[in-house]
C-alpha cells in the first residue's frame, strides 16, 4: 500500500484523486444549479482550501466573484478551540449569497466562528462547500450544504490538507497510521 512519511508520523493512502476529482465536479454541478441567476461571491478559506478551491472554480459555469480568508486553528494534529483570523474580507457582503470554501470541517468549531463573524455584515445567504467532513467529530449545529466525502475520525493530509505545514502538495488524501 502507498505508504508516506511526514515528519514523525506515517500515511496510508485513503482516497484517490480520481474520486477527489469526482466528488468535486458533483459539488460544481449542484452549485451551478442552486445559485443559478445569482453572482455569488466564494469566500476561499486559506490554507487548505486552496487546491480544492481551484478545481471547483474551474467547474463553476456562472458569473461569482472569488475572495480569501485565512485564520489559524489547528496545532499539529489536535484542533485548538482559540480560532484567530488573520486575513479578512474586503468585499462588501451585505445582501449577497456567500459560498465558504473549506478544506474540511472537523469540529465545525473554525466554521462557526466565521459564519457568527460574517453574519454581522448582512450577507443574504450563505452556503458552505467543504472537501471533507467529520460528522463524529462535528459539534456545531449549521448546516453544511456541500459536502464532497465524509470521512471517518481520523487526521488527514494530502490535497491542500496539512501536517504541521507539510503534505498539502499530495494529489491524493491520506491517513494516519496510529
Ligand atoms: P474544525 O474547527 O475542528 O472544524 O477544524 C478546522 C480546520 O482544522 C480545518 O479547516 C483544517 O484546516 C484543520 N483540520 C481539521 N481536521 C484536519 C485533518 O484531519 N487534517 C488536516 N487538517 C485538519
Ligand atoms: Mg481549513
């Protein structure tokens, strides 16, 4: 089996990029239909979002504007609860439907922070898009609109997901080997 190594820790292969591309073009699809004679802004949340954000884009067949946020949650492989935003907005949100990119939402801890963050600027609608989902892990009460895989608890790199920086160039997704 495709094995990798980062730093102390060993992956095995988990998910193929085929099924990645996949699952990512079934998300474009739905998207183009719901928003359908809207002009959405997609909010990017860097970093891990940025490779699954360019391949959904590509796919993405109606007028939206695209933007990027970063903030900082995760230390190694534990989630922190302290969520801090480092690059925020510049777009005017009010009164505009919001698609949030993200990697993947864990905890949901980092997404619900930002949607009670944005929501203070009246955006009409926000949809949230994510690669991956833990929904064991998941302890929030939004509704994610789009999901590409669910995935059991266990940490994840590859695709734009990282272990303590490193692992988010890997076309396909791993897991950890406990
Ligand atoms: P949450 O706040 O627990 O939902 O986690 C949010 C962020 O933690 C995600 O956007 C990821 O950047 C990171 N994260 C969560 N789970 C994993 C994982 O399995 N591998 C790599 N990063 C992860
Ligand atoms: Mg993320």
């Amino acid at each position: 089996m495709k094995t990798v190594k980062i730093k102390d820790k060993k992956f095995s292969i988990f998910i193929s990029s085929d099924k990645i591309q996949k699952s990512i073009d079934d998300i474009a699809q739905k998207i183009n239909n719901d928003v359908k004679g809207k002009t959405p802004l997609f909010v990017v949340v860097l970093n891990g979002a940025f490779m699954f954000a360019a391949e959904l884009l590509k796919e993405i067949n109606i007028n939206c504007e695209i933007s990027f946020v970063k903030f900082s949650s995760y230390k190694k492989t534990k989630s922190s609860l302290n969520v801090k935003k480092l690059i925020g907005l510049n777009e005017d949100i009010k009164g505009r439907t919001l698609i949030i990119v993200e990697d993947i939402v864990d905890s949901g801890i980092t997404m619900d922070n930002f949607i009670n963050d944005i929501k203070k600027y009246e955006p009409k609608d926000i949809k949230i898009a994510t690669l991956l989902y833990k929904p064991k892990a998941f302890t929030k009460n939004f509704k994610v609109d789009y999901v590409g895989i669910e995935i059991p608890n266990d940490f994840v790199v590859g695709h734009g997901l990282d272990y303590d920086g490193l692992g988010r160039n890997l076309t396909d997704i791993y897991k950890i080997i406990e």
